[in-house]
C-alpha cells in the first residue's frame, strides 16, 4: 500500500491536497472491482493536530443478487 502513503514529516502546517490512484488488488480488492482506486485527500495539519479527510472512489462489476437463480 505504499501508494497511498503520504508522508506527514516534512509537512508544513496548512491545508494540503492529495490525489492517489493505486489499482484495485494493491489494496485487496478482488477482481470483481475493475476500475483503479482514486483517492482524494485533504490533510490540515496543525502543531498539535492532524484532521484526515478521504474520499475513495472505484467502479466493478457484480452479479445482482436477484439475479443468481
């Protein structure tokens, strides 16, 4: 998962946004999710603090429920 690391370290204090894309089976989802993971991130960063904010998006294709007879 080293794709969606960000490194907090070196981050000046501030608001900062990320965008990430890894695909599907670096993050253990199977092969019914056929689209890359995009990810957006806002971080603020403060002396004492850290807010996280993440979106994750994704696309695949599944097997209605209704329709398995």
């Amino acid at each position: 998962m080293s794709g969606l690391r960000i490194n907090i370290s070196k981050l000046s204090e501030g608001i900062h946004n990320r965008s990430l894309e890894i695909e599907p089976g670096d993050i253990g989802l199977d092969k019914r999710f056929t689209e890359n993971a995009r990810v957006e991130a806002t971080l603020e960063k403060s002396t004492r603090q850290l807010y996280l904010k993440v979106e994750l998006s994704t696309g695949g294709m599944f097997t209605c429920d209704r329709c398995l007879d």
